[in-house]
C-alpha cells in the first residue's frame, strides 16, 4: 500500500484519481481548498485537509503528518478564457501555488510527482494529432502557466532528483462508470455539462462559440478523453516513475469532435436534441486539439476504456441526469 497527497482531489479529475487509487487499495490525503472542489466528491476513505495551496504553514503540517509516495497536483485554475481576462492571477494561482508545493514536496524528501497539465501547451499547433515532440507555445495564459510548472519541475529535477509525470490531458469529459463522481464546476463553463444541461431544460440554449473555424463543420475540434480514463493514466504513471526517469505525456483518445458532433452525440445517446444558436468565437481557443498517445500507450500499456464519443456521453448524461444539482453544495 502507498500513501498519496492529492491536491484539487475535491475537483472533477482530482476525484476520479483519487477513486481509483482508493479502489486498488491505496491511502489517500486531500489537500484542497474547495474553492472549487466540493466536499461530497471526497470519499469517506480518504482523508481531506480543507487549505489554500498558499498557505505554507499548513503545507508543512501536512508533509511532517504523512510520508507521501507521491504528489499528485490537480489543484489550479483551468479556464482558458478567464485566464485571457486574468492572466497575472493565473501565473500567480498556477504557478506560485505548484512552486511552492514542489518546494515542500522536496523538502520533506518526496521525490516523486504527477502533474496536471494541460494541450494547451500548444497553442494552435504546428501538425494534428499533438505528439510529445511538438513545439509547446500556449495559445494563453492558463497554458503559459503549465508550462512555467512544467520548466519548474524539469529544474527540481535535475538540482534535486526529483521525478515528475507531466500529464497533458486534452478534454476531460465523462464520469465515474458507478455513478460516485462526476463533473460539476461553478461557474459552469465546459462543453458537456452546459449541453446535457441544456437538453435537459435546465439551462438556457448553448451557444456555440464559432462556426467560422478552418474545420469541416466550422466549430472547434477536441479531443474528448473519459475522466476514468485519466485516472488509469495516473496509476500507470506512478507504477512508471519506480523504474524509469522523468517523463511527459499527452492524453486523449487519439480522435477529435467538433462542437457540433459532441451536440450530435448528446441526441444519440439520450435521444434530446441540445438548443442552440450560434456566437462569437472565444478568445484564446484554438481550431483544433487532438492527441497522439502512443508514447503513453507504448510506456504504460494505457488503452483508454472509453474511447469513443458516445460512451464517454453515456456516463456524462447519467450523472448529471441523476444530480440535478451536481453535489448539490451551492
Ligand atoms: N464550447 C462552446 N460553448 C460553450 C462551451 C464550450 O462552443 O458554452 C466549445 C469551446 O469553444 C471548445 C469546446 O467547446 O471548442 C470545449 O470547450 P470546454 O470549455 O469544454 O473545454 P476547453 O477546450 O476549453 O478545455
């Protein structure tokens, strides 16, 4: 059995990560602050300590607890658009946060970390489907900030020995297949939720952000990965870092969906048609994000459970149809 700190495990893929590790029978330590992270996403067994990242007394509390395996950093502010209005906020949230908690990770002696990042590393990529090897330039700031904790971990590295996971995930979509977890954020701002929602009744029509993007059907393009399947991803990665060196990873099912064609997917699988109408592009989102995940696939033996559009919808639409509220805090 090991022991992992897990911060942000209150929030949409933080949970899920931290399910699997209880489900194969390790020990697991919360640390968010629920700013945005919900209290009901935590399961009994694992243990939450309610804190900012910011706080560094009580960083040092918790690293003098508990030995720790491993970190697995999850907390962060995500969105790309509130990151073009807040660009200062989010190099100060992302990437001071993630410092300081390299900073406590090493001084405490735990050498092993998995960090969340993020295809938005590549801004508007230089070729489809994004391979490892493809040139990083954030299209935005919430990309630029993961990638300052990208460079950061790379340096805690090779001054402190420490080996880190870069996990660039593409659109966490979906929820857990048992119904314990799912995805809710406030506000809401993601592509699935807003359109279950939308075709429930329960919110109004969605607007879709532009359909004058160089793609087939003039909307954008994302590479929509199940949140379990993440989750796996993080298990194979810890097993990794006990035999091999640092490593970076992109993750998404390797195919991609316009806006439109997740809309299609959603009157598939629950036989609604999602409202909408048409707006302006928002800023800072690039055409088209997909994945190649062979360097995951050939190092871990990943192979994502649901990998196709309509399977990752199924879970999305069955947990939201069963939490009008989401976890029903706010
Ligand atoms: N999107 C949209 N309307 C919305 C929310 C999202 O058209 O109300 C589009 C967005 O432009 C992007 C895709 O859906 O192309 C996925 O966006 P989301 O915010 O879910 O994830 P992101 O790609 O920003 O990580």
């Amino acid at each position: 059995m090991a022991r992992y700190l897990v911060t942000g495990g209150a929030g949409f893929v933080g949970s899920h990560a931290v399910l699997a590790l209880l489900d194969r029978g390790d020990e697991v330590v919360v640390l968010d602050d629920l700013s945005q992270g919900h209290r009901a996403a935590v399961p009994a067994a694992a243990t939450l300590v309610q804190a900012p990242l910011a706080d560094g007394a009580e960083l040092k509390r918790v690293f003098a607890n508990w030995r720790f395996d491993a970190v697995l950093h999850f907390a962060a502010l995500s969105l790309v658009g509130e990151s073009m209005k807040a660009p200062m906020h989010y190099m100060a949230e992302n990437l001071g946060n993630s410092v300081r908690l390299i900073e406590a990770a090493i001084e405490a002696g735990c050498l092993r970390f998995v960090l969340s990042s993020t295809a938005a590393l590549f801004g508007n990529p230089a070729r489809i489907p994004i391979d490892e090897d493809c040139p990083v330039s954030p299209g935005n700031p919430y990309g630029e900030s993961k990638l300052m904790v990208e460079t950061a971990l790379a340096w805690a590295e090779r001054i402190h020995g420490l080996r880190y996971a870069a996990l660039r995930y593409f659109n966490a979509a979906g929820s857990d297949p048992q119904g314990r977890a799912g995805e809710d954020h406030n506000p809401e701002t993601h592509l699935l939720p807003l359109a279950i929602d939308a075709a429930l009744g329960r919110r109004p029509a969605l607007t879709v952000f532009g359909d004058d993007y160089p793609t087939p059907d003039g909307t954008c393009i994302r590479d929509y990965v199940h949140v379990t399947d993440l989750a796996d991803a993080h298990l194979r990665v810890l097993g990794r870092l006990e035999t091999h060196g640092s490593c970076r990873y992109n993750i998404g099912n390797g195919e991609g969906h316009s806006v439109k064609q997740v809309l299609d997917a959603i009157a598939r699988v629950s036989g609604r048609t999602v409202p909408h109408s048409i707006g302006p592009r928002r800023p800072g989102d690039p055409a088209i994000l997909v994945a190649a995940s062979e360097k995951l696939r050939a190092e871990t033996g990943w192979s994502p459970r649901f990998g196709d559009i309509d399977a990752i919808v199924r879970t999305a639409w069955a947990w939201r149809e069963a939490h009008p509220n989401g976890y029903g805090e706010r």
